[in-house]
C-alpha cells in the first residue's frame, strides 16, 4: 500500500523537486515571455494572429509551470489531483466562453443607439 | 530517553497527513482559480467599454510590466530552490532563498501599487470606466492574494528563524511555494490578456 501511494513530500524530494528541473522550467518561463513582449512591443503581428499568439504562448507556459513547478503528473500526485484540476478547466471554460458568448450575443442584439436609428431612418428616408 | 533524542534529531519523516492537506490545498487553489476566471471573464466583456476614458493602448507599459513580470517569475523561481532546500532540511539557505523570494514579491506589489497610484492620479482611476474598474478588480484581486502570500512567507521565515525546520514548516513550505506557483500562473494570464493585448 505504501509502496503503491508514496508520500507526496518525499516523492518531490526524490524525483520532483530537482535544481535542474527548476532552472529549466525557469528558462523555459523566461524564453516565453520575452516572445510575447517583443511581439506586442514591436508590433509585428495584428489582429486575430496577435490574439492566437499571445494566448498560444500563455498556455504554453501554463503547462511549463505546471510540469516543472507543481511537479503535476509525478507519481505521487494522485488520480484526484488531476480529476479536480480537469473539473476546475471545466468550469472555467464554462465560465469564460459562456460569459463571452451571452454578452456577444447580447450586445448584437441591444436596441440601437439614438444616432444609430436617426441613421438608419435617414438611409430609409424616403418612405418617411 | 535516548531513543526520544536521537528521533528529535532525526530527518523528520512525512506522514499520510501531509498528502490530504496538500490535497486539500490544491482543492483550494483550483477553487481559486475559479473566482479568477470569473473575473477575467468581467474583463473580457467589460475592456472594450471605456466611456470616453482611455483604453489600455493608453495607459499600460509594456516594458514597465516585462519587469513586474520578471520580478515574480524569478520569485517563483528562488520559491522552488528555498524549497528544495527544506526537503535537504539546510535551515540557513532556506532563510536565505525565501528571503530573496520576499523581496522580489514585495518589490511586485510596490511596482504594482505605483502603477495604481499613478493611474489614480492622473484621474484614469476605477470609477472613470468599466473598463478600468474591472481592471483594478483583476490586477488588484491578485495584488491581495500576493500580498497574504507575503504576510505568510514573513511569518513563517521568523518561524524557522526561532524555532528552527520542523516537519510542520517543512509542509507550511510546500503549500506557501504552491499557492506563489499559482499565483505566477494567474499573473502569466493577467500579462497576456490584460496588458499584451490591451496594448497591441
């Protein structure tokens, strides 16, 4: 039993917690934010391919720090480590895309401002 | 008696207590995570509405936020090798590499703050905007949660300062690096959303 769940400390204190694993994880750290600074600093990307970027190197390091820093996926972080950091993506998704999706929506469908409809009855005018 | 001695001096070893609290401190940073993304979700609809004030092109600084960035990663950083040495149970450097930790995560929150103060005064403050009040929640919501990591870290260096690396500080430790772990990750997404993409 006890060779089957070996305690979390002493699993990070013999494979996790390693001064390499955390001068890489920490390079790694380091390499993409810079990107994403001389990305947005200099411009030298626009629009939706800016957007997908950023977010790609955001989850990128996401990952890092989770594999390098939280050690996740060493043997001694327990199947209901992961369930609940899976359930937690879950409802953050939930969360975010449906919150973004609702108010899209909902501002697509607000009623238009004053100046919008005094345009629009303009542009109609004549059968006014 | 002796046999009480030489268990005193002893590596301590960990018992199956330390993995329920650290499960029970995952689940509470997943919950944590949580209330971020609600309040990121508030940012993403809210950032365009800036009712006449200025939008984050205006008023971020990218190479002023590269340094708080860089500030907290090499904090998190210096967390994980404090740590390593409380599992080799070395008292000295892990006063020291948490030490560092602290400064470099006061030094955040005092660049954070004067970037807040700085907006405040120039009139750009969180009533000015939707916009810049769900900026000031967001930001300033991980500001407190690095600022309790800090009272926390201070309190638990004088800890082993006086009373020396028992097991409970050693587990007190672990939490403490996991919760300044998370909180980078937080700010990695604050970067990217907020301050990357407010300013490009």
């Amino acid at each position: 039993m006890d060779i089957e769940t070996p305690n979390i400390l002493e699993d990070w204190k013999d494979h996790g917690a390693k001064i390499q694993v955390y001068i890489v994880g920490f390079a790694i750290s380091i390499l993409l934010t810079l990107i994403a600074f001389v990305i947005t600093f200099y411009h030298l990307l626009s629009g939706w391919e800016n957007v997908a970027l950023l977010i790609f190197l955001a989850i990128l390091q996401l990952f890092v720090q989770l594999i390098f820093f939280f050690h996740i996926g060493s043997k001694a972080q327990s199947k209901w480590n992961i369930l609940i950091f899976l359930f937690m993506i879950m409802i953050v998704a939930i969360l975010v895309i449906g919150s973004l999706w609702i108010m899209t929506n909902l501002n697509s469908k607000m009623m238009p401002t004053t100046k919008q409809m005094i345009q629009y009855m303009n542009a109609q005018g004549a059968a006014l | 008696m002796e046999s009480v001695n030489t268990q005193i001096q002893q590596v301590p070893k960990y018992d199956k207590t330390d993995d329920t609290i650290v499960f029970g401190f995952w689940v509470y940073l997943m919950t944590d995570c949580v209330l971020f993304a609600a309040l990121f979700a508030v940012y993403a609809v809210l950032h365009n509405n800036t009712f006449g004030g200025p939008d984050g092109a205006q008023i971020f600084s990218p190479s002023y936020v590269l340094v708080e960035t860089i500030a907290l990663l090499t904090s998190s950083f210096t967390c994980g090798i404090g740590l390593i040495s409380a599992y080799n149970m070395q008292k000295n450097r892990v006063i020291g590499w948490f030490s560092v930790t602290f400064l470099l995560g006061l030094s955040f929150v005092v660049m954070e703050v004067a970037e807040f103060s700085h907006l405040i005064h120039s009139g750009d403050s969180f009533k000015r905007s939707a916009f810049l009040s769900s900026y000031f929640t967001l930001v300033g919501t991980h500001g407190l949660h690095v600022t309790v990591g800090l009272i926390g870290m201070l309190i638990l260096i004088i800890r082993i300062y006086t009373k020396g690396l028992t097991k409970a500080s050693v587990r007190r430790l672990t939490l403490l690096s996991l919760f300044w772990h998370f909180l980078d990750i937080i700010w990695i997404f604050i970067f990217t959303i907020v301050y990357m993409l407010g300013f490009s």
